[in-house]
C-alpha cells in the first residue's frame, strides 16, 4: 500500500510502449518499457503503421506488468497521464485513446503532458528537490531544444533546431556508415576510438536566433566528405567521422546551452532526451558548467529513452496545479510544447 | 447488464448502450477524422444520460473492422482500457457482420461494400438466413478491386438476389451491373455500421462465451502495413 497519490504515466509516442507508476512525482514504484526496436531495425527507422499496430499489443500487458511490479490496482490511482504529442500520430492515438479510456471508466483526471515537458521531467525522477526556474536542454532524435522552466508547466521556448534534430543528424549519418539502427549509440561506440579533429567540419551559426540550432549543414558536410572519398575509391575511417561528428555537435550543443544560461540568468541546467545519454555531451555539459560554477543535471540513461515514468512525474506536478486535461484531448504529431495546457480553454469539444 | 459499443472503423463513429441485449441508447455522428476527439466524451454522456456509473457497465463490445486503421484504433485502444481497468471481459465483431446484419434476408445473399481506398473495397459475402444477429461469412474479410468483387458475387450468388450495402456500394456499381445480377440497395441510412447492431450480435456472442484476449486481440487490418509489402517486393525482385 501506498499513502501518496500514485500516477498511471502511458507514452506511445514513437517505439516504445510504455506504462509506468509513479508516487507522489518522484518515487518510481514501476517504468516498463516495451521496446519495438527489433521490429523497426530491418526497415532502418522507425515505420510509423508498424508502430502503430504493436502499440496496440502490447499496452494491456505492459499496464499489466506496471501493476503487478507495483503491487497496485486501478483503485490506488490518483490520476492518468498520458503523451498527446508531439510524436507519431497513430502511436500517440494509441496510448491516448487507452488512457480516456481509463480516466473516464475509473473516473480520474486526465493529464496531457508534451513529450519534450515529459523529457525534463526525468530529472525530476532522480532529483526529488529541482524546482523551477532553470534551463533544460532536450536532445534526440526528434527534437534539439532549449527551454527556460518558468514553473510546473510552465514553458518558455528560447532556442530550437531550425532543421534537423541532432540526434537525427546521428541518424543519418551513422545509415551512410553503415551502422544501422539506431544511430546514436552506434556513433557514440565507435567515436571513443577515433580522432575527433580529423574532419575539418563547420559550426552552424543561425542567424535570426543565437540561440537555434542547425545540423543540416554539419550532415551535408559529412556526407559530402564520403563521397569525396568514395569516389576516390578511399575508405573513410569510419571511427574519426563518427568522433568528428560528434564533436561538432556536442560543441554546438553546449555553446548554446551556456549562452541561453548567460542570457537568462539561470544557474541550474538539466539536460533531457534520447540523446542526453551520450557519455561526450554528459561531460562536456558538465565540465562547460562546473568552470561557470553552473549546476548541471543529467538523468540516468534508462530515463533517456522514452519512458512512462518522466510522464507520470509530469503528471503529478501538473495535477498540483490543476493543469487537467477534457476527454476530448486529441493527439498531435506537432504539438506546441504548453498546448496540451490549453485544451480545454481553446473551446476544442 | 449493460454493455457498451463501441463502432470506430468508417467515418461514422457510433456508440450504443445496451441493457441484457436490447439497445437503450445509441448516438451516430459522422465525424470523419474526429473520432479521437468524440469517442471518450460520446461515452461518458451516454452512460451519464442513462444515470450509469461506468462501475455499472459490465462487458464492451468493438467493432474490429475492416476499415481505417487509425480508426480501429481508436475504437480498440479505447475499448481495452475500459475492459482492462473495470475488469470486464472485451468482445469484437467485425463491422461488415455488423453492416450485413442489418441487410440479411432469408432469399438473398449480402455483399457489405466499405471504401478501403487505393482502389480496393472491404467485402465479406454471407447466405440468407432468418437470423441476421448471427450471420457469418460465407468468405473470409477480403480487400478486393470492384471487378475481383463483381467476379465473386457472379461465383456465389447465382441465380439468387443480392443485397449489397456500406460506403463502398458506388465503388462497385458498374462492374455489378455488368453481371447481371439481380442486385439490391439498401437505403443509405442503412449504409452505416451502427453500434446498437453491433452490441446485439455482441451480446449473443459474450452469452456464447466467445470473449476475445485482451491483450492479444487486434483489429482485422486484412491488409498489410505498406511498408511490409514494399520489402517483400524488393526482396522478390532481388530474388
Ligand atoms: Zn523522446
């Protein structure tokens, strides 16, 4: 038993399905997370109808897991929190239509939590004591962000990427490499034994926003250099690319992340997303803050990946603030971070 | 008992409340792509307009298609929560059964037509009977190009009447025409699969212990994910 209020935390957002339960915002009592890597691997990226079709498979035994890994019942939830964007349409639809479903037959509050708002949430998880305001930089393979948290659900976009995300740059560049799928740990492997500064590549400088990020030009500089090289009939050295790569854009990353710190003031940085598990970036974030005598957070790895806890966290902490979502919360592959907030007042029926 | 149904696979959403088998309230609405937005709402004021609690309701029943994958979905998504967190057992029937119930005669066979887009219509074919609520196909659920249905019905129906009905009918017209068949419409209010229908073969169904697995049960989707066959093409090139 448990005295706290316990959320259901549901995230179907892109591959994996998952369910967790959390107390009171910070204790994970379970996260099970149902990864369809195996099935998107052979495709070499994720197929959205795939994902779509395993999501409905596997939701009932993964909220079945939850429960019994928790030794808790639908009876000891306090609320529902679920992802409605952004993220695959008919993913999200999944989790989202599950969860109505559940606040309505078990009559509790329904929590729209933004994917992005969900990644920062995580570190929470870890750190019971991180309040608003700070910075948050999220990474992966969708998104590349810079967030001033004003408060529990409150967001203020200060920089984002005007193309790629980085971890799609990761992506791309490790499938010209042949690495396969995913491309980010793959990178991460084979940079620790290459040279970082053997490709001459250029720093992407946005110019409306000092605070957005590009990695278009860094791929296309990549890709060109391969087929420089393959058309000499060279192999590249696959390890120097990968660190070279990565490099670039652990540079880009922690330049804007210092600079939206000075602009704003802000003392305490938290690092989230897929890609907020690369080793490089950890430490060079941290030791970029420490000489500033900025304190940076990172989540463990496991709550890199996507994951139901980092929602039901949000959850718990948007229930305090009344932030409750209407049956008709609608699942959007673009969501505006903060429009799920706002459901209901847009007069959406 | 009261069951709720639940019926998500075409652009009409409905969704019916049924009390020891007998419909007691239904809502239709066609709301094309909005779905995900009506259903959960749509329920909650069925159950609150009957002065239901949802602890009250004791099985649910889905339409699993064919039709829109997204959809199916939503309908079944929708239906193993409710299933799942009130402990109440799931049934699925298949919404040409629900659209060829309300079409079955004793003297005709019936074709229900849905729209499944790319050129291809949803069919299943099924004999006449004097008990519609428990028709099944004679066929299994295909997804078939109008001259691929004309050339089945030519097959199994005969000399015999034909009745055909669903959103895909003027998809099929020409081609039907052409085997000259004796062919019947329905009229188009006739045309939806509507949950009160679905909830009684539901009914019969569940008292018949045909209760689905939650959590394996899955929308007929009859055809593939595009991408599946797109592999196997290149493999059978390669090949
Ligand atoms: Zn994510």
């Amino acid at each position: 038993m448990h005295s706290g209020q316990i959320i259901l935390g549901i995230e179907t957002s892109c591959d994996e399905t998952s369910a967790a339960l959390v107390a009171d915002g910070r204790e994970i009592l379970a996260n099970v997370i149902s990864s369809q890597v195996n099935l998107h691997a052979i495709y070499g990226g994720v197929v959205p109808e795939l994902a779509s079709r395993r999501h409905v498979e596997l939701i009932v035994p993964a909220v079945e897991t939850a429960f019994k890994e928790a030794g808790l019942t639908f009876d000891d939830l306090s609320a529902i929190a679920v992802t409605p964007g952004p993220g695959l349409v008919g993913a999200l639809l999944v989790g989202l239509s599950y969860a109505k479903a559940v606040a309505l037959a078990q009559s509790l509050p329904l929590i729209g939590v933004h994917h992005t708002a969900a990644h920062i949430y995580s570190n929470v998880l870890v750190h019971p004591d991180l309040k608003p305001p700070f910075l948050s930089l999220v990474v992966s393979g969708g998104h590349t962000s810079l967030i001033h948290v004003h408060g529990h659900g409150q967001y203020e976009l200060l920089g984002r990427t005007v193309d790629d995300a980085a971890g799609e740059a990761f992506d791309k560049i490790a499938r010209a490499l042949g690495l396969g799928y995913p491309g980010g740990p793959a990178i991460e492997r084979l940079a620790r034994s290459g040279n970082p500064d053997a490709l001459p590549l250029p720093q992407a400088v946005v110019k409306d926003n000092p605070l957005d990020f590009s990695f278009s030009g860094l791929k296309t500089a990549v890709l060109n250099y391969l087929n420089t090289l393959r058309q000499r009939k060279q192999e590249p050295n696959k390890a120097d690319v990968a660190a070279s790569l990565q490099r670039a854009v652990v540079i880009a990353l922690v330049e804007r992340t210092l600079e939206a710190a000075d602009i704003t003031g802000l003392k305490k940085i938290v690092l989230a997303g897929g890609v907020a598990a690369n080793g490089e970036l950890r430490e060079a974030l941290r030791t970029a803050g420490a000489k500033r005598g900025l304190q940076v957070l990172v989540p463990p790895p496991i709550l890199c990946t996507d994951n139901a806890a980092m929602v039901g966290c949000a959850g718990y902490w948007y229930l305090r603030q009344g932030l409750t979502a209407p049956l008709s919360l609608n699942a959007i592959a673009n969501l505006p971070l903060g429009a799920e907030l706002t459901w209901g007042k847009l007069g959406e029926k | 008992m009261w069951l709720v149904a639940l019926e998500t696979a075409t652009p009409t959403l409905s969704v019916a409340l049924l009390k020891d088998g007998k419909p007691v309230a239904e809502h239709n609405e066609q709301s094309k792509r909005r779905h995900a937005v009506t259903l959960a709402p749509t329920i909650a004021t069925l159950l609150s307009e009957q002065g239901l609690k949802p602890q009250d309701v004791g099985a649910v029943a889905c339409g699993s298609g064919p039709g829109s994958f997204t959809g199916l979905r939503i309908g079944l998504s929708t239906a193993k929560g409710l299933a799942q967190s009130l402990n109440i057992p799931l049934v699925t029937v298949s919404t040409l059964d629900v659209l060829a119930a309300a079409a079955v005669r004793p003297d005709a066979f019936t074709a229900p037509l849905l729209d499944a887009k790319q050129g291809h219509i949803y069919v299943a074919f099924y004999a006449g009977s004097k008990e519609p609520l428990n028709c099944r196909p004679l066929t299994g659920y295909l997804a078939l190009r109008s001259e691929q249905v004309a050339a089945q019905a030519k097959e199994l129906v005969g000399k015999n009447r034909l009745t055909v009905c669903g959103d895909g009918v003027f998809l099929c017209k020409e081609d039907l025409m052409a085997t000259n068949l004796e062919v019947l419409e329905l009229p188009s209010w006739q045309n939806v699969p509507r949950a009160s229908i679905l909830g009684q073969i539901a009914a019969r169904r569940l008292a018949g212990g045909e209760v689905e697995d939650l959590a394996a049960v899955k929308p007929l989707y009859v055809r593939r994910a595009a991408a599946e066959l797109a592999r196997e093409a290149k493999k059978n090139a390669t090949t």
